[in-house]
C-alpha cells in the first residue's frame, strides 16, 4: 500500500503532477485512487472527465478519482460535533449563519479531507492513493496534526478529547448545550480516525510527501521550507518536481532569453540546494497541460521507466536533535570533500557560502522557530554532513 501525497505553493502544478502520477500508476495495474483535498476543485477540469464528486469516479482501467468537499464531509460524518459547537456559539448569543461558520473551525475543512484517505486506506481497495494537497504551508501542520491529537488521546482517560474535554472544562462557567452520548461516541470516532491516519502518515514505507515548486525564487523557498518542516515532523520527502522550466533559446529577443537562462539558472540550484533528493524536471509546454493524453506524456517526462510508486528516497535531509544545552543540526551537502565554506545565520535562515572553481555556491537554509532564542556556536563537515550547532 502507497500513500503519495503532493503539495506546494500555488500554481506549481500539484493537480497535473498528481493526474499524471495516478495514471501512470492505473496503466501499471496498480488499483489506484486519485483525491483532491484542495478548494480549487480541478480535478475534472485537469482530466477533463466532467464534474468529479466526493464519490469515487471511475476514470480508466485502475483508476478511480474523488474531489473531497471538506463541508460535506462534516455534514456526513461529524455534523454531531458541527452543530454541538454551532449550538454553543447561539447559546452565547451569536447570530445563527456567524455561528455556523464559527463551528467550522480553522483547519477543519482540510483534516476532515484528510480523513477520506484513512478510510481509503482501511477499505484495502486500493494499491496506491495520491493526494493532491493544498498549498504546503498549510499542509504540513493539517499532516502533523492527526499524530499530534492520537498522542494526546492516547493519554487521556475516557472520552476526554478535544471536544467533551473543552465542553466539560466550560460548562459550569458558561450556559450552553449539553454534551449527548451521540457526541462523545462521534468524538470517539473521529479520535480513533485520526490515530490511524497518523499510522499512515508517519510509516515511511507507506507515505511519501513529493514538493512542487516553478522555476523562481518563491515557490523555490516554499519548497525548503516545506522541506525543513516534513523532516522535523518525520515525513517522508522522497522528490522535488521543478514544473514550468523555459528552454534556453538564442534568440534576439532579450526577454525570452533572460527568462530561459534565469530558469535553467533555477533548476541548477535546486539540484544543489535540495541534494540529494532526486529532482524532476519538467518543461513549459507549449499548450495547456489537461486532458489524459497530455497527463499520461507529461508522467512519460516525470518518471519514464520507473514505477511512479516506487519509493525515490527514504533519508532525511535535515535532522534535529535537542537537548538541554540547544540543538544540533545536521544535513547532507554536495560539498563535503571542501573545507573552504562559510556559515551565517540571519533571523530565522541560515546562509552557506561554499568556495567552488567558479566561485561561491550560496544555499539559504530556513530554520525551524526553536532556534529563535538560540546562538550559532559552530559549524563542522562530519561524515559526509554538514554539522551545526546552537546553543541557548
């Protein structure tokens, strides 16, 4: 079983990314589900099929494809802890529509996505699932956080979840409804749900994340960023996609010219900032990217021979390890037979200079928030890793 789930900054292909990979993995025989969870709805516009609903659609041969509506979700399945929280805020005095969209908490709408892919899961109809996220500064903390609520539930006694929890600590200060036997038995449910999405998530021979990034700058440090945090919550990044790459061209229009020599520029620098994850590369097409036949060439330039659910890479780029004293620091580096290197740390980033035969080769490493309150006190090449520490 597979879980390959695909996300980054806006507009840098996550839908045609993940379109492509699960038809590339139908043609392999593999029964495979597609989902989005992201708001923009383009599944069917990508695989130009049609209207694609919350019920698994069938595409192809192998293929099943599904667009999460997150509001239809809770009214399904948790509209007992919906209205619980939409009856709390009337009690109060909230106007009902404000209490309504009050009761759909921040980040919600995306768990509850995340949700359809624990029960795809379970159903054990499917060799390979793929998701097609929202953007990643998002997605990170809507992954982390079913480990995060399975930690805690497994701690506390009874029913005390984050819902009868928080309703029991408020009623005898608050007028409100009470809490039914229907909804601590939702409760439960969803507890039990999301203890078992963390299972998937978190197994690295089960889950891969896969980040999206164009060829500029922005989308390029979404990616590190989104890089760093998987490894510090311990998921998997097993490939960066560069989508968008303009060809080098001579031309005697400048613009055109510039534009090819900055992406190919682009495209270089990832492949060392992002070593030694496997980096994709895939052109501008001249037309729109939709339809299956140009979703299934578009998975021809992305994987060729390989197995697109094949895992591409199990290590993590970044490692952190605290302890009383501050926290180290350790990632991997193209350069660790070179002595001559410099490291700088500006607020929340970290700047390596690396002297090369042409000269610097500059990286901007994000940091996680802990190193805030924290000092670099030193930087050393150790067994073919980068080695900083911090301290308070």
């Amino acid at each position: 079983m597979r879980l390959i789930i695909y996300t980054g900054k806006g507009g840098t292909g996550k839908t045609v990314s993940a379109c492509s990979t699960a038809l590339k993995s139908a043609g392999l025989k593999s029964r495979t589900l597609l989902v989005s969870a992201d708001p923009a709805h383009t599944l069917g516009d990508a695989l130009m099929e049609g209207e694609i609903g919350g019920t698994p659609t069938r595409i192809s041969a192998n293929l099943y494809a599904a667009q999460v509506d997150p509001v239809a979700e809770m009214d399904s399945h948790f509209k007992t802890i919906f209205s619980y929280f939409a009856s709390y805020f009337q009690a109060r005095g909230v106007d009902d529509t404000i209490s309504y969209e009050l009761a759909m908490l921040p980040g919600m709408t995306q768990l509850l996505s995340l949700l359809r892919i624990e029960e795809a899961v379970s159903s054990g109809d499917y060799d390979v699932i793929i998701l097609d996220m929202p953007a990643s500064g998002e997605a990170l903390r809507f992954l982390y956080f079913p480990k995060l609520v399975g930690s805690l539930s497994m701690r506390l006694s009874g029913l005390a979840g984050f819902v009868s929890g928080f309703g029991r600590l408020l009623q005898p200060y608050f007028s409100g409804p009470a809490l039914s036997s229907e909804l601590m038995k939702t409760e439960a449910d969803l507890l039990s749900k999301l203890e078992g999405l963390a299972k998937i998530i978190f197994d690295q021979n089960v889950t891969s994340l896969r980040l999206l990034a164009n060829a500029d700058s922005f989308s390029m440090e979404n990616a590190k960023r989104t890089l760093m945090s998987a490894n510090l919550y311990g998921i998997n990044v097993d490939m960066i996609i560069i989508n968008k790459i303009m060809p080098q061209i001579r031309s005697e229009d400048g613009f055109l010219a510039n534009w090819g020599n900055l992406h190919q520029a682009r495209v270089t620098e990832a492949r060392s900032t992002f070593y030694p994850l496997p980096v994709k590369e895939v052109p501008l097409y001249n037309d729109e990217l939709k339809g299956i036949e140009m979703l299934k060439q578009n998975a021809e330039i992305l994987f060729g021979d390989q197995n697109p659910s094949q895992i591409f890479y199990r290590e993590r780029v970044f490692e952190f390890n605290s302890n009383t004293t501050g926290l180290t620091l350790k990632l991997k580096v193209p350069f660790t037979q070179n002595a001559d290197f410099l490291v700088e740390r500006i607020s929340d980033r970290l700047t390596i200079k690396v002297a090369t035969n042409i000269g610097y080769v500059v990286n901007v490493i994000p940091l996680p928030a802990i190193t805030l309150g924290m000092k670099l006190k030193a930087a050393r090449l150790s067994n073919k890793e980068l080695v900083i520490l911090f301290e308070y």
